[in-house]
C-alpha cells in the first residue's frame, strides 16, 4: 500500500471515527466524513466503496486492540496478574481511541442494530473465552467464586465508563474530559474493587429478594 494511500484513508477513518461518534450511523454523512478529512468524497468511495463498509471499519479499528487485551487472561496465568494487565489495557484502549470508543459503546447501548456478523461472531468468542478462564481460575481456588459472566459484564462497563458517561463524569471530576491522572485512578480503582471482590475464601454473593 503506497504511503498516499494508507495516509489517506487514515484521514478518513478518523474523520468518520468522529462524524459517527457526534452523529451517529443514521445522521452522518459521507460528504461531512470527507470534509472533516480534507479529500474529495470520491476518494472516500474509492477506498471504502460504501458508508456501511466504512461504519465496520471504525468498528473494528477499536475491536481488534480490544481483542488483543483480552490475550492476557489465560487460564495458565496468575489472577492476581492477568486482571489488572487486563483492565490497564481496556482503560488505555478508551484513552488512546476515545471516538472509536464512543462509536463502539453506542452501537452497543442501542441493541448493535448495525453491528456486523463478523464483529458479533469476534466478540462471543471473545466473551466465551474470557468466561472460560475465569471458571478456570473459580475451580482451581485462584479467584472467588463469583458469577464470571457478571464480573466480565462489571470489568468492561466500569472501563468504558468516560466514554458512556462523559458528561456524568464530568460533574463529578469538574473537568471537561478526563486527564492522564483520571485513567490511572480509574484503572487503580478498578482493579482494587475486582481484585478485592474476587479474593479467594470469599463467600459467594447472594440473590437479593426483590422488594414489593
């Protein structure tokens, strides 16, 4: 691939990384995508054929790190080790792709009506494995019996956090968006909360009755 080429579709991967994160899927356009990237819109076509080819690739810019943080929980490794390497990175993959991530969370949030197949297949497997080793770690005494599905649910809402509720989190910090300080507390944060809840001998929560 020519340097011209890779730069530009580069430019409008993050051009259409931030239409999509402020508009949507639905409301963006392709003519505002290739404004914000400074190329003509027919070069826009030319690399990415269609908008919707375009939307999965934004998806997957932030898919494929996603997958890779998840190499670290692997049933051979310490807990104590493998979790927090495994919320560090989440919270740096927010930090280092915060429209891509907004895109990401979005889709979700609104019942992944345009997440495509191989996206949805990536992300099962993904979730699979991950439920694997934690049942792994659950049977070896390693970790707490604790339900693993809703502690994976737990581990990647609280580190999507800033980009889900950036305007919440705002109240709370008085700053616009967070800074290099608030990720590193975040992930400490994290980490301590999982780690603690997860300590072996801890006894299994139970179902609440529900209130009338």
């Amino acid at each position: 691939m020519s340097s011209i080429r890779q730069r530009n579709q580069q430019l409008i991967l993050e051009a259409a990384s931030e239409e999509f994160a402020s508009k949507g899927y639905n409301a963006a356009q392709t003519r505002d995508i290739a404004a914000r990237a400074g190329v003509p819109k027919a070069n826009l076509y030319y690399y990415f054929q269609t908008k919707e080819n375009l939307y999965t690739r934004v998806l997957m810019a932030f898919l494929e790190p996603l997958l890779a943080a998840s190499a670290v929980l692997r049933a051979s490794d310490d807990p104590q080790v493998a979790l927090p390497a495994y919320i560090q990175a989440r919270i740096r993959i927010v930090r280092d792709h915060p429209y891509t991530s907004n895109v990401f969370s979005s889709e979700l949030l609104h019942g992944a009506k345009q997440l495509p197949g191989v996206c949805r297949d990536l992300l099962r497997a993904e979730a699979q494995l991950n439920v694997h080793c934690l049942n792994s770690w659950i049977k070896r005494g390693l970790i707490a019996p604790v339900d693993p599905q809703h502690l994976m649910l737990f581990i990647w809402s609280a580190t999507r956090t800033y980009t889900n509720f950036g305007w919440r989190m705002a109240q709370l910090t008085g700053v616009h968006a967070p800074q290099g300080d608030d990720y590193a507390l975040a992930a400490a944060t994290i980490t301590r909360l999982v780690l603690q809840g997860a300590t072996p001998g801890m006894p299994a929560p139970r179902p609440m009755r529900p209130t009338n």
